[in-house]
C-alpha cells in the first residue's frame, strides 16, 4: 500500500512533527509529571516520547491515533525508567510528597492547587490515577482509553467510576 | 460532593504546563534531532532539478533517455504518447508526414526497455487504463492492485509476529531479569501480540475499506512500538 508519508518530503514531514508537539507537549508533561511527581523527569520523558514519536513517522508509519500512541509511548517510558533506576515505588515517590517549589510552573495559588489535587490522588492505584487524568484532565474519551490500556470500554467507564468514588470519598474526610 | 465538583476539582490539573522556555529548547531540540534522523522513504525519493539533473537522468536510464531524445529531436512526441494510450498497438489512422517511419522505428524498442517479456498489446494497456475510458481494463485492474496492497501489510504483520515469538523466547532465556521482571515484559509482549492479532484478523478481511486498512496499520504500528520498547529496556 502506497504510505502517504511516502509522499511527504522532510521538510512537510516535520512541520507535522513539531505541530504534534506544539498540540500534545503539555499533556504528555502533564501525564509524565502525575506519574512521576518529578518536574526534570517528566521534562525529559516528554522529549523522549516525541523523538520516539518521530522515529516512527519517519518509518513510514501512519498514525490514525496520534495522542493514544503517545500516551502510550510515554507510560512505558516512566515504567522502563523506574525499572532501570530501582527505584522507590511511585506510591513511595508520592508518599514524599510533591515539592511546588520544584516545579516554578505556576503562581503560588495554583501550585498549592496542583499539589493538593496530586496529593488526593496520591493514594490511588496507578491506574485510576491515569484514567482519572486521561478522562477529566486531558478529555480523552473511554473508548481511546481502552485502546491505549488494551482493555474493553465498559471495564474503562467502570474503572473511571470506581476511581472517581474513590476520590470523592477522600475529599468528603 | 457532586460528580461534577469532584471532575472540576480533578481539571485543576489542566493549568499545569511546561515554561516557555522549556518548550522552545525542547522545540528546538526535537527539530535539530529530526533533521539529523530524516526520513529514509522521503531522502532516497527525494528528486532535485539542479544543474546535473538532465546528465543524471542520462546516465541511470541511459536507454529510455535516449528514446525520448530521439522523440524530441523528430517532434514526435504527442503521437508516440497517443500510441502509448492507446495500448502501443498501431490503432489509429495512418500517421502522415516524415515522422511516421521514426514512430515504428521507435515503438518496438520502447517496448523491449520497459517490458522485454510482456505482451506488447496487453501489458500497456493495463498500465494505462485509469488513462483512458473506463473499461475492461480498469476492473481487471483492481483486484491487482488489492493484492499488491494487501501483501507488504500482511508480511509485516507476519515479521511482527517473527519478532514477538523471538523476544519471548529471548527473554525466556535471559538470566538477567528477575522472574517478577520478565512476567512484566512477557505480558507487554502479550499485549503487543493482541493488538498484531486484531491487526491480522483486519488485514486478512479481503473487502476491507481504506479505513479498515488504516486501523490495521495503526494497530500493527502500536504492537510493533510495544515489542520494541521491550527490546529495548531488556536488551534481548
């Protein structure tokens, strides 16, 4: 089958790229960051999922689900380096606690903001921190979280559900 | 709290972002690696018309450049290419002038470059039948073309397949993992292996439409991007 990106010189190629960036750099940080709770790790997770990104584009491949393949790039990311570094677990890495001061992202308001919603969360399995993320922070419907997790869509909208009671029932202490 | 409190409370995340001056250098970065890791599809069908094209030209396809030169040199060319269209068989009128006897001088020899063994009547006319009326020609095209598409996509399929039997019987044998790190790996690989499965089960639906195609494509490609960031972090 003839590969459209076969067809796209270098220079179109890459404006492609660097738009994807331009689109999806803050929410892989974001994803990267709530996983890792480490501003320089997320930082270098999310330029490291966008040069694997372009490695397969320029593979020839198409990518019909660019933002699921780039979740799920990233997410093995953070798994491969907290395998290869031996690390604390990240519940251990969340139960230090998430330092604002390190991220110089925001104002002080939402920086206290970011880090009591971080801290709610903290206490949550892995993935109900992720579909929580995905669903409410990044929009992705169940369905494009099912692809990504290679799980059906009812057990996402249940896993959704689950992780969203859990939640409440933290704030309501 | 509502549902709806306790998903606007969770948006507040949505504020959190990279400084700028994080996302230019990252910007900046990304451009330059992929400037240094270009395409191979799109360098190697990359075609330049400099100054040296023309002698380019001339010495990769010494033969069929000389046929055109001897065209353009008689002018013949508009009756050559409606020969061309027409099957490369002699079909229309006779052709009057000097220029005739140069057309069946050269026809012959253009067919033996392009095709030494097809059959000068049928080959062309297939390959230039989207050319021409709808016909015959076009519907026995398709399902020529099908099988072309079908097949590359099938044997990367079958090559991803290869390569998820080959890691797990690499990491099967690798001492280097702990049993907890190769149960991890083994079952990345088994969800790598699902998703090449359903892009198998797709590919191999021979009504499929485009977008069918489309989405094997995009599983094989999240399968194959699986498998190899296992390879990568074991080292098998």
């Amino acid at each position: 089958m003839d590969d459209p990106n076969r067809f796209m010189n270098q220079s179109s190629l890459k404006i492609s790229f660097l738009e994807t960036f331009d689109t999806y750099n803050d929410a892989i940080f974001r994803f990267c960051l709530v996983k890792t709770s480490n501003k320089e790790l997320a930082e270098d997770l999310t330029q490291e999922t966008f040069m694997r990104y372009w490695q397969s584009l320029s593979d020839g491949k198409e990518m019909s689900h660019t933002r699921s393949f780039l979740y799920t790039i990233a997410n093995n990311l953070v798994i491969d380096w907290y395998r290869k570094k031996k690390s604390a677990s990240l519940d251990a890495l969340s139960d230090e606690g998430f330092d604002p001061e390190d991220t110089q992202l925001l104002s002080v308001q939402k920086q206290a903001e970011f880090e009591e919603v971080l801290s709610t969360i903290a206490d949550l399995e892995e993935k109900d921190k992720e579909v929580l993320l995905l669903r409410f922070v990044e929009g992705l419907n169940p369905r494009d979280i099912a692809l990504m997790h290679d799980e059906t869509v009812n057990a996402v909208s249940v896993r959704i559900s689950r992780a969203l009671e859990k939640v409440q029932k933290k704030l309501h202490v | 709290m509502t549902d709806k409190n306790t998903t606007e409370y969770l948006e507040r995340l949505k504020s959190v972002s990279m400084p700028s001056s994080v996302k230019a250098r990252m910007r900046d970065e990304l451009s330059s690696y992929a400037d240094f890791h270009a395409p191979a599809a799109a360098t190697s069908t990359k075609t330049s018309f400099g100054p040296n094209y023309f002698f380019d030209l001339l010495s990769r396809n010494m033969g069929v450049a000389l046929v055109v030169l001897l065209l353009i040199g008689t002018g013949s060319v508009s009756l050559f290419a409606d020969r061309l269209l027409t099957g490369g068989v002699p079909q229309s009128p006779a052709v009057d002038g000097p220029d005739a006897d140069t057309l069946d001088a050269v026809a012959p020899m253009y067919m033996e470059i392009e095709s030494p063994s097809a059959e000068p009547s049928a080959a062309p006319a297939l390959m230039y039948s989207k050319s021409t009326e709808a016909g015959s020609a076009d519907t026995k095209m398709v399902p020529r073309m099908q099988s072309a598409e079908q097949l590359p996509l099938l044997i990367r399929i079958q090559d991803a397949e290869d390569r998820i039997a080959r890691a797990k019987s690499a990491l099967a044998q690798s001492s280097a993992l702990s049993g907890e790190d190769k149960a991890e790996y083994v079952a990345r690989l088994d969800s790598a292996a699902k998703l090449i499965a359903d892009a198998h089960a797709l590919a191999a639906n021979g009504s499929q439409s485009i977008e069918t195609q489309e989405h094997a494509e995009s599983l094989l490609e999240q399968g194959l991007t699986l498998t190899i960031l296992v390879e990568d972090s074991t080292g098998i």
